[in-house]
C-alpha cells in the first residue's frame, strides 16, 4: 500500500507562543534568546518571528548580531516550560489521529497516517484538520507537508512555509523534486554540496538523471542515499517516541575565562545537573561527552566510556574533568563548556556495562545523591549545595561567617 506520511512543523514556535501570550508583541520582530545587553550580550538567537527575519535575523545567530540588524526589535529571554506545555498540548492533538508519530523536537514530528484513513478519512483530509485544530484550540499555526515518504514530506513543509500545506502525490515526486537546488537533499551539508557543484550538478532532477554508479564512484555509499533521494525514494519507517538517548546541559561564560577553578567549578555544577536528569529519568548513562568552545568560536568534543554505568555527577565530573585535559586549550580562554550523558540504559533494567565483582549495585554516593535530591524536592533546589560551588567570600573586615559545609 501507498504510504501517507505528514510531516508537521510548528511556524517560529517559541516566538508564536510568546505573540500568544503578550498581544502587544503581535505583528512586531520578536526575538526570543538571551539578552542583548545593548548589542554587547552574549548568546544567541533561540528563535524568532517572521517579522524579525525580514531583518535578516535567524535562529542560532549571535544575539549581538541580531540586535545590530534590529534594535527595535522585543528581545524576550525563553520560556522553556511554557514552550514544553504547548508543545504537549499539539502532540497530545496529533496522537489523536495516529499511534505511529516520530517527535523530531519540541515543535516538529513525522505522523503516518496510512492506516487512520479508515477512520479519519483522506490523508489530506486528516492534515487539513491538525491545522485547523492546532490554530483553533491553539492559537498557534502550523505547516505541513504530505508525501507518501518522510523525506519528501519534510521538502514539502519546509517550501510551505509560513502556514503552508503542501501534497505530493505519489507518481509526482520527481516533477516535485527535479527544479529544487540540491542543498534541499537531506545529508547534503556544504562540503557535500560544493563536490557536487563540482561535478555539474545545481538542482536535483539532475542528480536523478544521472546513473547510480556516477555518483556511487565518487562519494560511495553517500552517492547512493543522495541519488535514491533525488529519486523520491525513502524506505525509512515513521518510529514512534523513544527513549532520550542523551541528556546534557552546557554554560556560555558571560566573559571569557582562563581561570582553571572557575572551569572546574562549572563543569562539576553542569555535571550534578545532568546526574540530577539521570535519576529524575530512572536511567544511568555509561557514556560522558564533554563539550568545549573557545573564544575563537573553535569546537571541540571528547567522548569516554563510564565503568561501571552511573547517575552521579560526582562521576561524571570526574570523566569530563579528565577528558578536559585532553584538550589543547592553554592560551585559549575559554567560551563554553558542556556536559552531556551518554549510552543510556534503564536503571531498573539489565546492566549496560560490567559490574564490579566487589561493589555493592549501589553505592555511597548513588545514596548520597539520592537524599540530596529528597532534600531539594522539599524544600527547593537551594536547600543544599557544594561547598566548592558557593562563591568565594570576598576578604576585609565585616565579612561575616565562613560558609558552612
């Protein structure tokens, strides 16, 4: 049977909600991200409205950047709850029509709907009522793209935008595809494509049109995905939710550092973090990535292996602390730093690397942990801390008492 696949993406969602939320920002250039401070913030650009584009303003862009191009613009910092509680709202709306839907982010998923036909009616029938529900209910607006493949879906509803609805019939995707440039194809990224201006092609009716065993010369198993996909031909399956498969957070200093003691203390703070998502999950990670930006925007991450597998973030510090060292950074200062857990498995479940033979299954620290987080989820996340994370008190007289442990 014909595959009917829709692929739905909400339209400059963050700064949609918060058009919803505050009427006064409606119509205006909207940039949700971190503050501006004048032009001389640091940050980036998290999203923004369509009117805030025609500024040339884009997501992922220094938020400096953004302010330069337009300073009248209303500079919001994010929301995150209120983004997860819409974002639970619309796919609550979508799980409506169809158990087979595949999240891509908090504002984008692939539905197939081929066997909700029998309920709901046409494909396009079943999409034409998301828009219309999401919009009603919502207030929000969304593309859409309707193709019998995920890829040609996601082409659909990115040319649609804003508050698009774009249909593929089966038979027409390469009359679809054929006069679109080849930077469309997914996997395609900048080098990818410059090889194949290279080779002569601009759009990808041109990739079609040229035998498999070309492009399979050149860029071997990557020519091939490239030329099924200039083909309209996509056989990966709509995979419903799945478990995360990583959990991290990351700092951007508010001004460069060197000091080692500043890095130190922030990475074992993302780290406790990051083991706090652990527990809250019911998982433990058997892998550690640290993340490291300098501050001439270089980017580099380390990867390591965590025997045995853990939620502490004592542990992942100290894996992530290692694998700092392994970066060649002295005489950088440094921007940003991350962390993030890898390799997740239940904690409940089989045990994703080997147990030691002569530690109990759960130790001190796993326990330790554990009353640290009974204690904040009482009385809050300020309850209690590391002593090594308080800021260090500034010396003279009238300072008042040491800190406590």
């Amino acid at each position: 049977a014909i595959r009917a696949i829709i692929h739905l993406d909400m339209d400059a969602f963050y700064a949609s909600v918060e058009q919803l939320d505050h009427p006064a920002y409606r119509g205006k250039p909207v940039v949700v991200g971190a503050d501006p401070k004048g032009g001389a913030g640091r940050g980036v650009v998290a999203a923004c409205s369509y009117e805030a584009r025609r500024f040339g303003i884009r997501s992922a862009m220094p938020i400096s950047r953004a302010y330069r191009l337009c300073p009248a613009a209303v500079f919001v910092r994010p929301r995150g709850d209120r983004y997860a509680e819409m974002s639970d709202r619309i796919f609550a709306i979508l799980r409506e029509y169809t158990d087979l839907m595949e999240p891509l982010s908090i504002d984008e998923a692939f539905l197939d709907v081929t066997a909700s036909q029998r309920l709901f009616g046409p494909a396009e029938t079943i999409g034409r009522t998301l828009k219309a529900r999401i919009r009603s209910e919502l207030g929000l607006v969304a593309s859409i793209g309707l193709a019998p493949n995920k890829f040609l879906a996601k082409v659909g509803s990115d040319l649609g935008k804003p508050d698009g609805y774009v249909t593929v019939a089966p038979g027409q995707e390469r009359a679809f595809l054929d006069p679109l440039p080849i930077s469309r194809l997914w996997g395609v990224g900048p080098k990818t494509e410059a090889r194949l201006h290279q080779m002569g092609f601009q759009t990808i009716g041109q990739i079609a049109r040229t035998p498999l065993t070309t492009l399979e010369e050149t860029l071997g198993q990557a020519g091939r995905d490239i030329w099924e996909m200039a083909n309209g031909e996509d056989d990966r399956l709509v995979e419903p939710e799945q478990e995360a498969k990583s959990i991290g957070t990351e700092h951007t200093f508010s001004e460069d550092t060197e000091d080692s003691a500043v890095i130190r203390r922030t990475l074992l703070e993302l780290s406790d973090k990051v083991g706090s998502r652990l527990r809250q999950e019911g998982v433990l990670a058997g892998g550690v990535t640290l993340k490291f930006r300098d501050h001439r925007f270089h980017t580099v991450t380390r990867a390591a292996i965590l025997e045995p597998p853990t939620d502490v973030g004592d542990d992942l510090f100290r894996e992530a602390w290692r694998l700092l060292q392994r970066v060649e950074w002295k005489g950088s200062r440094v921007r940003l730093v991350g962390v993030t857990a890898t390799r997740l498995a239940p904690a409940s479940g089989p045990a994703v690397g080997q147990l030691s033979l002569f530690s109990p299954t759960r130790n001190a620290k796993q326990e330790l942990a554990r009353v640290v987080d009974k204690i904040r989820d009482r009385y809050g996340q300020t309850a209690i801390n590391r002593a090594s994370l308080l800021e260090p008190r500034p010396t003279g007289k009238g300072r008042g008492k040491k800190a406590g442990r």
